[in-house]
C-alpha cells in the first residue's frame, strides 16, 4: 500500500499519560499535515510541514503537543499530560509540491480515547 | 460563525432521486475549494475539486459562485454506495494549502 499510514490505529490512555502517533505519507510528498477531528465536527488543522520544517501550527495545539519531521519523511505529533478533551481522531495527510491547490491524501488516521 | 457552513442533515433520499447539497465560506480570500468524502469511522477522501466555470464527474456536479461564497454538490441517480459524509472544503492563499472544512453532510440513500 502506497498511501498515507499511520500508527498506531487506535490508542486508549488514562488522563495525564504522555502519548505519541506516527505519519508516513505518500513517498517524496514533501508537504505533511495534521488535523484533528472530533465527533460531528470536520477536521480541524493544527499543523504542517514543508519537508523537515514546521512552518504553521494552529492556536489549536496548545503546548502539550509537539510535531516533529526530523527527515523530512515520517512525522510524530507527541501529547503530553493527555486529557479528556484531548479524544478525537488525529488525521494525517500529504501532498506533492508546494503550491496551493494540491491534492491533499489523508491516513486512515489515530483514534485517542483518552479515559 | 464557522469559517464553512453546511447543513448537517441527515438528507434521507431513495435511491435515483437527485440530491443537492450548498455550503457557504466566509473568508473573501479562499482561493481552492473541495469536496470530500467522508465514510463512517474513515478517513476523508477527495470526491472533487471546485471550479468557477462548474464541473462535473459522473454523476457529480459541483458549482462554485464567488460572488455570494457559496458552493454546491449536486448528486444524480443516487446509489446506496453514496451514502456518506460529504465536506465542503476551503484553502487560501498564502495559508500554506491548509484546509479548513465545513461540518459536513449526511447523506443516506435508501431502497
């Protein structure tokens, strides 16, 4: 499979717990992103890469989330002190190229329950 | 008030009736627009993008009027496998082709 994969599928956690997910996107898509999403809403961004650079992160991720892209290939998106309201699905996507308009292919995404 | 505004539904259509779905933007400067298509428990996947001069997939037609920032999805002859959530997608210039979806809308297609 050549898609966007993400690990691992599904995570349960107690409050406080630190937690990390992993991104690998679609081979030589040099822009990654992450997005949150939540029951009935649609996703949400929170931030995104060009290569290893990190260069928007929304006012969404407060500072117990960490993303990193050290390579420029896979990403983590780290939370720290997890709460509740930290449950949602966190998706992932990629796209090739630098200009807007591209084509953005999503993961099969994160499910945190955070208990 | 949210950036993208749909109806949430849930639409409930028989099968090969026509379904129209509109969505409004209110940022001036959105440059891209999309819909996606969201199955239950899965990830969003793109059904189309948005063209000002209106386009058309199959039995999908989107429209998109700047004028008003308002955007539409027409579905014909529809079949049970569309049954889905449909978003209704912006990006902007200069905002690093992040995008910026509506809430979505349910669509079921029944015998």
């Amino acid at each position: 499979d050549t898609g966007v994969s993400q690990d691992p599928r599904h995570k349960i956690t107690k409050r406080g717990q630190n937690v990390t997910f992993r991104c690998d996107p679609i081979s030589e898509h040099n822009r990654l992103y992450w997005y949150r999403q939540t029951l009935g809403q649609g996703p949400e961004f929170l931030t995104y890469f060009q290569n290893e650079a990190q260069l928007e992160k929304s006012r969404l991720l407060s500072d117990r989330f960490s993303a990193e892209r050290p390579k420029g290939s896979f990403s983590t998106l780290e939370i720290q002190r997890t709460e509740q309201g930290d449950s949602a699905m966190y998706l992932c996507a990629s796209s090739l190229g630098s200009h807007d308009g591209e084509t953005q292919y999503f993961g099969p995404g994160t499910r945190l329950l955070v208990l | 008030r949210k950036e993208v505004e749909q109806d949430p539904g849930p639409f409930n259509v028989p099968e090969g009736a026509t379904v129209a779905f509109n969505c409004t933007y209110s940022n001036s400067a959105s440059q891209s627009f999309f819909w996606y298509r969201q199955d239950c428990r899965k990830e969003p996947k793109l059904l189309m993008s948005v063209y000002s001069s209106g386009n058309e997939d199959g039995r999908f037609t989107a429209q998109l009027n700047r004028a008003s920032q308002y955007i539409s999805l027409l579905i014909r002859d529809s079949k049970l496998s569309d049954s889905a959530t449909y978003l209704c997608v912006v990006s902007h210039t200069g905002g690093g082709n992040k995008l910026t979806f509506g809430t979505g809308t349910q669509l079921k297609v029944e015998l």
